[in-house]
C-alpha cells in the first residue's frame, strides 16, 4: 500500500504579524525587526458577564439614544462659561444651610466612618463657628450628633481635600448664564497649617477666621470693583503655561492676582496688607474657583436625560461616589489609594490616606488628569518623564466622548483635551478616569505628606452602567 505524500508545506521568507491582545509578543517580534502591527484588544470589562450584558444592551438597541445624549451632555460641558460674579457667605446662599450643620468633600457618611483627616478638618470648623471653645468640645458635639453632617454636593457646592466648611465660611458664586446653573466652593484655604489638610491646630483655625472675617469681604470688594470673572478663561490661559489646574494651579493662580492687582491696591489700608500676603504665598488659591466653574457646568450637563456621561466624581476618604448625566443616583465604592505617588521624606503609602475631596470634578470637565500632558508639574509624579505624564493623557482620551475645544495642550500637538468621561468606555475597557491630587496623612495630622495620581475604583462605574442599562 502506497502512503499519500502529503504537499509540502513551504514557508514564507518574510512575514508581516498582526497580533491581538498582550504586548509582549509584538515587543518580541519587533526585536527581531520583523514588522508587526499591534491590537490592544483585552477582554470587555475584565469579564465580568452582568457587566457585557448591560454593555450589548448599551452599545446595542440603546445606542442611538445614549449617543445623542451625550452628545448633548458633552457640549454642554464644552461650552457652559463659568463666571465668577459674587462671593458671600455660605449661609446666604444655600437655603438649608441653618444651624449648626457643616458640608464635608465626597458622599454623605456618618462620624462613625469618618476618616482621621476629615475629622480634623470638621472639627477646627466647628471651633471656627463658635459652636465649641476647643477641639475637644467639638469633638464631643459631633460624636452626638449635635452638628449634622451633609454632603456638600447636595447643595450644588464642591469643597477639596479634607474639607468641611460651615455656614459662616465665605463662598465663590460661579454661574454659567448659558445654562442658568450656580455653583459654589468656599476660599481656598492656602498650604500649610489649614483644616482643608487635615489640621485642627489653634492656626489652622485662626486661618478659617482669617477668611470669614479679612479674606472674604475684602475679595468680595475687589469683585465689585474688577467686575465678573471668566474663570475657564483664565484656565485656558493657565493650562499653555503648564497647569493641569488640579495638582498644579501656580499659573493661572498668577494670571487671576494680576487681574485683580489693580483693585486690591485700591483697597482700605486696614487688612490690604494681610490679604495681599495670604495670596502670594497661596499657589493654590485658583483650585477651588476652577472647582466650582466645573461644578457650574457639570450640572447643566446633568440635565441631560439617558446619557453615559459622568458628571460627579467625589471622595470623603472613606467611599468614592460617581454620578450620571440625567440621574440622580450616586454609586458608591471604597476611596482607592493615590498609586503613582511621590512622599515628603520620612512618609509612604503606609501612612496615606486614602483619595480624599470633590476636585475630582476637575478631571470631567479636561482638566486634571485629562491635561497632564502638558504639565512639567504632574510628569515629576509620575517618574519625572513627559511621556509618563502624556500616557496618562491618552488613557484619559480612551474613556471620553469627546475633546474640549478651550483647553488646548501645546506640548500634545495642541490637541483639546479629553472631555466627557463616559461609563460605558470605563467599563470596557476595565479603566478609569486618573485623577491628579494631593496626599493627606492617615492618622498623625500632620497634613499634607505628598501628591500623585489616583485611579478611580471600577465598582462604582460598573453599578452606574448596570443602573442605565437597567439591570
């Protein structure tokens, strides 16, 4: 019997490779300058099946419709204008703002759960109300109840870091006239000794005292006099010099002071000097303005019914909390820790707190995160190289919807930044938005101990695309 010879099987000389999933391969084949064409395919939503079910849906019969949404969700973001037009006590402002209650940064949680930072910071607010002599009496009084706790973005107010501020505190009122939306955030309290650190020392008291009694009124003086403020105009300006407008604030803090430079020398003798110190030693001072501006714009995109788009990011230290366009809902999961992270020696992971306040807003409107390409600043978090800070950047842009038309990184080509983070793309793609910011001690009140980057938790995206999808 006769075997069948079988056809030779000849080899190609040269090969091109297409190949699908994990790197490495690629690298390898590279290496042996071979060319190969990467796919970055990884399995939808890191397997979880509730979660392809909810996104065939999504992606599916529903597209057209979340589509449009966001769409509209996405412009409104883009094109709200943010104006500085008043600052007034918070008491003035927000109507269920009475008594002795204080707006903490992140979901609502009871003192039980509350973190070290956030219960220092609460209790130099109670000090600084009047409500108790000391710390101790202030502790005392929130431990019992007797000054409630709410959730400061209930109020359409944004508060950063370890924040809890009360009706006394003096408020930046921000509207964005096109869509008929205000939004608040309390002066920022400058670094150092301050509560918004985690500090309940006598100064970082006097410094909340300082605001309400100097601070507050005399910037409301310079408003009347300078006229309103086109606060993402200014960011605009600030992001081509180098600020992400979240972890680095120093240049579009200069721009503003500038601003207003002429009308604070105009000022009463009495305090001009004070004042005019606070604000050259406080490199933060735009952070909380840009906060609210985000705010202001945010919630004319959350008027957006059936949509994907987030429109609040926010952490207490304890839970992170995300919100989408058109609900009302807020989706819980565990403050992550700050990963990619520089220390102030003698500190590490071991003694940080977890993510902490609400300037998370800033990384959904192109700023933070979504700007670190352009930042020097941010690159130094992130091994010192810009190509660290760019990847950052682009992963950003591989979760929006789209790209904003002001903020414009010269260092990416001029390239908007990534705007408008969307659930769906977060899910799939098991990545979520990165958000610059700072690190607060876990336990000692030492304050501020580093900044660095930190990636949102996946849980509280997955239940929010869940919840759309209605499953």
């Amino acid at each position: 019997m006769t075997t069948p010879r079988l056809p030779q099987v000849v080899l190609p000389d040269e090969v091109s490779v297409v190949n699908i999933g994990l790197p490495l391969f690629a690298d390898a084949i590279r290496d042996q300058a071979v060319p190969v064409q990467q796919v970055d395919w990884r399995i939808p939503a890191d397997g979880d099946m509730a979660s392809i079910e909810a996104l065939e849906g999504l992606y599916g019969v529903h597209a057209d419709a979340i589509d449009r949404a966001n769409a509209e969700a996405v412009r409104r973001l883009d094109q709200g204008v943010p104006i500085l037009v008043d600052i007034e006590a918070a008491q003035a402002l927000v109507p269920d703002l009475s008594g002795q209650v204080l707006l903490h940064c992140g979901p609502a949680i009871a003192w039980a759960e509350v973190c070290d930072p956030l219960r220092r910071s609460m209790r130099a607010a109670t000090v600084a109300e009047g409500w108790a002599d000391d710390v101790d009496g202030a502790d005392r009084l929130l431990e019992a109840g007797t000054v409630r706790l709410e959730p400061a973005y209930r109020h359409d107010v944004v508060v950063p870091m370890a924040s809890a501020i009360g009706p006394s505190a003096p408020f930046f009122v921000v509207d964005n006239r096109e869509g008929g939306t205000r939004a608040f955030a309390p002066i920022n309290q400058g670094p150092g000794e301050t509560a918004w650190f985690g500090r309940e020392t006598p100064a970082a008291i006097e410094r909340l005292v300082f605001l309400r009694e100097v601070a507050g009124p005399m910037l409301r003086e310079v408003l009347d006099r300078s006229g309103p403020i086109d606060v993402f105009g200014l960011a605009a300006q600030g992001v081509q010099i180098g600020d992400d407008v979240h972890m680095r604030t120093q240049g579009t803090t200069s721009l503003l002071i500038r601003n207003l430079l002429p009308h604070l020398a105009s000022l009463p003798d009495d305090g001009r000097i004070e004042l005019a110190r606070f604000l050259s030693f406080n490199h933060m001072f735009f952070l909380n303005l840009a906060m609210a501006a985000a705010k202001s714009v945010a919630l004319w995109a959350e008027q957006v019914e059936g949509s994907s788009i987030v429109t609040m990011m926010c952490r207490n230290g304890t839970s992170y909390g995300v919100r989408l366009a058109g609900s009302d809902q807020v989706f819980l999961a565990a403050a992550p820790p700050v990963s990619q992270a520089m220390y102030y020696p003698e500190y590490g992971p071991e003694t940080a707190s977890p993510d902490i306040g609400d300037s998370a807003i800033l990384e959904l409107v192109g700023l933070g995160g979504a700007a670190a390409a352009g930042s020097p600043a941010v690159a130094g978090f992130l091994g010192g190289s810009m190509s660290d800070a760019v990847a950052v950047t682009e992963e950003m842009q591989t979760i929006c919807a789209g790209e904003s038309t002001r903020f414009k990184l010269p260092t990416w080509n001029n390239t908007g930044t990534p705007l408008g983070v969307d659930a769906r793309y977060v899910v799939e793609l098991n990545t979520t938005p990165k958000v610059s910011t700072g690190i607060l001690h876990a336990s000692s009140g030492v304050g501020q101990i580093g900044a660095g980057v930190a990636a949102a938790p996946a849980e509280c995206f997955r239940a929010a695309v869940l919840a759309l999808a209605g499953t």
